[in-house]
C-alpha cells in the first residue's frame, strides 16, 4: 500500500512527463464535430482578429481607388468629352449653346 509521500512523487512524476494523445484521437474528435455553415465559418474568420476585420472593410475601398485611379482622365480634352456625355441632354435642350 502507498502512502501519502509516494502517492506525492507517482503524481510529480506524472506530471514531469508530458503527455500526448495518440494522433489518431485528433482525427475522430474532428470527425465527430458537425459540420458548420459557410457563413458560419466566414464569420467565425471574421472575428477571429481585429486585422482580418479591418483587412475585409478596407479591401473595397482599395479596390474603388485603384479602379479609380486606373479610370482617371488624362487631359483637359478629356474632362471635355465627359462634361459633354454628363451634359448631352442639356446640350440637346439648348442646341448646344452655353449653359
């Protein structure tokens, strides 16, 4: 029969020794969790951090910048040819006199 002092050093030796689980265990845990939504798991990526928040709110405006930028007019001629498609109705009521 153990006493208390060898019951002490069985549980220190135990707790020294690290223990791992079989690699098959991880395997069967994942496989008995269900299976989530895709918008469950876009959220959950979501929330995981503040940066992924930020990065996802701030990607659209990037993308209407660089759009922007690459659909910027060039010349002076060109702002003309748009001011002209913007104003062609009031150009037409007017028969092209100034505005």
């Amino acid at each position: 029969m153990m006493n208390d002092d060898d019951l002490d050093q069985a549980f220190d030796r135990l707790r020294q020794q690290p223990s791992k689980a079989p690699p098959y265990l991880a395997q069967r845990v994942l496989a008995n969790l269900p299976e989530r939504e895709p918008l469950d798991r876009l959220w959950q990526w979501f929330s995981a951090s503040l940066w992924r928040v930020a990065a996802g709110t701030a990607l659209p405006l990037l993308l209407g910048f660089a759009v922007g930028i690459s659909n910027a007019v060039q010349s002076e001629d060109s702002w003309a040819e748009a001011e002209a498609l913007v104003f062609a109705d009031g150009l037409v009521e007017y028969e092209y006199d100034e505005i």
